[in-house]
C-alpha cells in the first residue's frame, strides 16, 4: 500500500488558530506569499478574497483550505514540504491571523527520495 505524503501541512497550534479564524470568517483560502512587502509568508483570506489566475498552483489542503503559490515559487519549492507554523508576533500582511498577535510563518524539509514518488497534490 502507497502512503500519500502531504505536499503542505499544518502544525497543531496552526490547526487551532485556523479552527478560530473559520468560526469567524468561514471558508478560507491560504497562498504562500512570494515576498515584496509581506515578505515570504502563508497569507490567509476569506475564500474568494483573493483572486488567482493560471500562474497559480494548489498545492495542497491544511485543515479544509486551499493552499496556493505562484508557479515560479513552485519550482523552487517543489522538492519541499512546507510546514505551515504560528508564532506569536505581528506580521505586516493582510492575513486575517494578524490582529490576533500571531502570525503564519512557513517551515519546510526536503522530501526524501523514497517519499517523492508518494506526494500527493
């Protein structure tokens, strides 16, 4: 039996505040930031807040929300798994976790070659 090995996952403590934010917002939608002024950060909205076009590409669910990121950054981070984390500190983005005093940061590890031909997404 094939494993399926997620291309992005979340952390507990990133599970719990998007619990939260879905009791407030509803549906969400996460994209992976390519820096400018947010910097390189998992950004969270409203599902349907943002609008993505052909250049983007789902990589994956974390608790129910799309996950997205431009496909330039994909093929850089294509041999990754992102890990999506929570530290407390103010971000300078529009994502919704910021007027919490948290925000999403992105951790990653390289996949192994046993784990490549088992990714899913």
């Amino acid at each position: 039996m094939k494993t399926e090995i997620q291309r992005v996952v979340a952390t507990d403590a990133t599970a719990e505040m998007i619990s939260k934010l879905k009791s407030r917002f509803g549906e969400l939608v996460f994209h992976q930031s390519g820096g400018c002024c947010d910097g390189s950060a998992p950004m969270c909205f409203e599902k349907g807040e943002l609008m993505m076009n052909e250049t983007d590409v789902l990589i994956g669910e974390i608790e129910g929300c799309e996950f997205y990121m431009s496909s330039y950054q994909y093929e850089y981070w294509k041999h990754t798994q992102l890990i999506i984390d929570i530290v407390q500190g103010r971000g300078s983005s529009f994502s919704l976790e910021i007027p919490t005093g948290f925000r999403f940061v992105t951790k990653s590890r390289l996949f192994t070659e046993e784990e490549l031909d088992k990714v899913v997404f």
